[in-house]
C-alpha cells in the first residue's frame, strides 16, 4: 500500500509510475474524495471548537444562575450535525481506503520501462543447452513413461490441472524439496518454518493478495479463510502487526508448503505437464530488512534462487521485468527462467522481488532503531526457491537420455538412496 502522503503531496510522480505500469487509476475520483474529506474536516473541526466553547459559556451562565435552555437546543442540533458529519467521513475515508489499496506499487528506479513481457532485458544466461541426437520429450510423456506421473487419474481425484506422483516420481519431487531446504537452511542462513496452508482475509490483504486478486484465490466455502497461493502469504505475516527490534534484522525464513492457485483467465496455457497447476509445491524464501540493505538483500536473494540450478547443473536465465510486466506488490523482481528442451524456449521457475516498505505497510510491520523515537517499517523481499514441480519437469526435460532414461544430478542422489538413473 502507497503512503497517503505520497499520493497528497507527489501526484504526479506517482501518475507517472503507474502510466509506465500500464495501469489505469481514477484520479479524478480519488481527488475528489480527498478533497471532499479536507473539506468535512474542517467543518467538524469549527463545530466541534464551537461547541466546546458553547460547553464552556453554559457552564458558566448555570453558575451565574442564568437560563441556558436556547443555547443548549442549538447545541443539541449541532451535536446531530457533528454525528452526522463524522459518519460521512468514515464513509469517505474508507472509499479514500478501497481506492488506495487498488494502487500498486512504485517500480524502482532501476526498473526497465516497458509495455509486457516481451520489453523484458535478459540480465544473463547460464549454462548451454543440452544439445540432444534425438527429439526430446516434453516431461509429461517422459514421466508417463517412467511410470512416476499420472495425470489422467489425478483428472479423475480432482479434475484438470492436477498432478499424481507415484513411486519414484513422489520420492524424486521430496527429494528436491529436502534439497532446496537443506540448501537454503544449511549455507544461505535461512530458517525454516512450516505456516499454516489456509489464512484469513486480513493475511491475504497484507502480501497484496487482498482486494484486487480475489479470483484467483481459492476461498473456504462459508468461512473468511483462503488456500495460500504461495508460502509468502503467511510467512510475511508471521511479523504482522509487529514492532522488532533492528538488532533482529535482517530476518530470513524459508518454507516449503503446497500452494493453491485458480489460475483465472490462464484458460487454454499450459494445459498439459506440472507447469501451471491449481495445486503445487514450492519452497519459499522471505526476507525482512532495513530499508537501506533491501536490493543488496535482493541480489543475495536472487543468487540463492540460482544456486539451486547450478547444483542441479540446469541452463537458465535471469530476465529483469519491466514496469508493464512487474506484479502489483513489487518495487523490483528478477526472473528465473529455466530451459524446457521440449519447447525450445524458458520458463519462469522463480521471481525475486523487493516489496520495499508496500507488504510492511498493509500488515503493520515495523522496526525500532536504538536511541532513535518512533518506528520505520521494514522491507519485505521474497523468491521462489524453488517451484517444485517446474524444476522436476524441468530435470526430466534436460536429463533425458534416448533410452527414455533420466540421469538424477550428482546433488540429488544422497536423497534418493544413491539413485543414478530414472528407468522406464
């Protein structure tokens, strides 16, 4: 959430930034409101002056034994006004309320300025692509064919866009979650925690979720409590509502949970294989910062991310997104796209993002520094590290052998027994 003062006092700069989002805002409308609260304001404020003055004078008039029935009728009629007044600007402030958190946030000035994702600048590429003597397969038929994924039974449990790992396949998608884990815990200092897979409203409407992505949301039928879509969603507001002290920050946590995601308006994308699902695994990176250490966090955030392909030995890139493709919370984010062999192209397997003070605001997180008054809220950061199942088919896709076998990275085997090979 934007700081009303930033939008009172800088409105054009913020008008700017959301003309290089792409994004449409009312203005006129959010003037007027605001305009029209200055103005309530000021009338509440003269009759409330006036009838404590009045308060004053009858008081008075009662001790000098006068009769005060006539002003006392007019402050009761005052009174009414002032109740009345008081509701039209809780009405108006929460219209002024509804229409900031529609707002997103301020692209950095380091963003690139552009329309979509093709005005993406690619930032670096890592490792070459298998060259194959053969035609690879896409993951879903290899997969079939090792007999560890089934997505015409899973249609059957649950409907489409839902996956079934058997056998090697559920020990194989473990292992890479134990991996990540290991990884991020053991040499990037993060701590790992387990949240809570459903979160209320309030939760959701911390991370940005809340109001404007509502549809994407899988919402519990009678109750205000939602699916995550991401672990980021309770693990930012693990802090919620909360002051810490500076000598806590920076705080790194790390989490896998399955994630819940409706995919609305994907109809038709993807509709084959583990890379859009409505229920998925991912482990999750989430950091809170000072606000001057935030994008040298972001760097490190991004590095963390990429070590988990370079262990793995996958070919990727790093894209940086531009203003029209950025996400609604975002200041900043860095793309990981990892290389699918079966359609030539990379695909998104994580996104690095710098909140800056946006999430802190909404949820109430805040840090106090030593010897200074008051509080500063914090920066939020977080980045997938990785989607489970898109590394997965990402690792069968490059793995693959012409024999319909595929090679298990040399980091992975520890957790799979010492398995080399997944064997049709």
């Amino acid at each position: 959430m934007l700081e009303i003062k930033l939008l009172r006092e800088n409105l054009e700069f913020v008008q700017t930034a959301m003309h290089n989002r792409g994004t449409t805002v009312d203005w006129e409308a959010f003037t007027g409101q605001d305009s029209r609260r200055k103005s309530i304001l000021a009338e509440l404020e003269a009759l409330r002056h006036q009838r404590n003055t009045v308060s004053d004078q009858v008081a008075q008039m009662k001790r000098n034994g006068e009769n005060a029935d006539a002003i006392i009728t007019r402050m009761r009629e005052v009174s009414a006004t002032i109740k009345g007044l008081e509701k039209e600007l809780g009405e108006c402030e929460a219209a002024i309320d509804e229409m900031i958190m529609a707002i997103p946030n301020i692209p950095h000035a380091s963003v690139p300025v552009g329309k979509d994702e093709n005005d993406n600048p690619e930032r670096k590429k890592v490792g070459a692509p298998p060259d194959f003597a053969f035609a690879p397969l896409p993951h879903w038929t290899l997969g079939e064919n090792l007999g560890i994924l089934d997505f015409a039974r899973a249609a059957k449990i649950a409907g489409a866009r839902f996956p079934l790992y058997l056998g090697r396949g559920a020990r194989l998608e473990r292992a890479l979650i134990n991996f990540m884990l290991d990884l991020h815990t053991g040499e990037h200092g993060y701590t790992e925690v387990l949240p809570p897979f459903i979160v209320n409203r309030k939760t959701m409407t911390g991370t940005g979720q809340l109001p404007k992505f509502a549809e994407d949301l899988f919402k519990l039928e009678g109750l205000d409590y939602f699916l995550i879509p991401t672990a980021e969603v309770p693990v930012t507001n693990i802090y919620q509502e909360e002051v810490l002290d500076e000598s806590q920050l920076p705080v790194y946590f790390t989490a896998y949970t399955p994630c819940f995601r409706s995919e609305a308006g994907s109809y038709g994308k993807d509709t084959r294989g583990l890379i859009r699902q409505h229920q998925f695994n991912k482990v999750e990176l989430v950091k809170f910062t000072r606000p001057e250490t935030s994008y040298d966090e972001l760097e490190k955030l991004l590095d963390n991310a990429e070590t988990v392909l370079r262990r793995l030995d996958l070919p990727y890139r790093v894209i940086t997104l531009c203003t029209g493709d950025i996400g609604f919370s975002s200041a900043k984010t860095y793309d990981i796209e990892v290389w699918m062999p079966s359609q030539g192209v990379y695909r998104e397997i994580s996104s690095c993002s710098n909140f800056e003070d946006f999430q802190a605001r909404r949820a109430g997180i805040r840090f106090k520094e030593k010897g200074k008054k008051g509080t500063r809220l914090v920066h939020t950061l977080n980045g997938s590290g990785l989607a489970v199942g898109r590394t997965l088919a990402a690792l069968l896709e490059n793995c693959q052998q012409e024999d319909g076998s595929v090679v298990i990275p040399n980091a992975l085997r520890p957790y799979l027994g010492g398995m080399e090979k997944l064997i049709p």
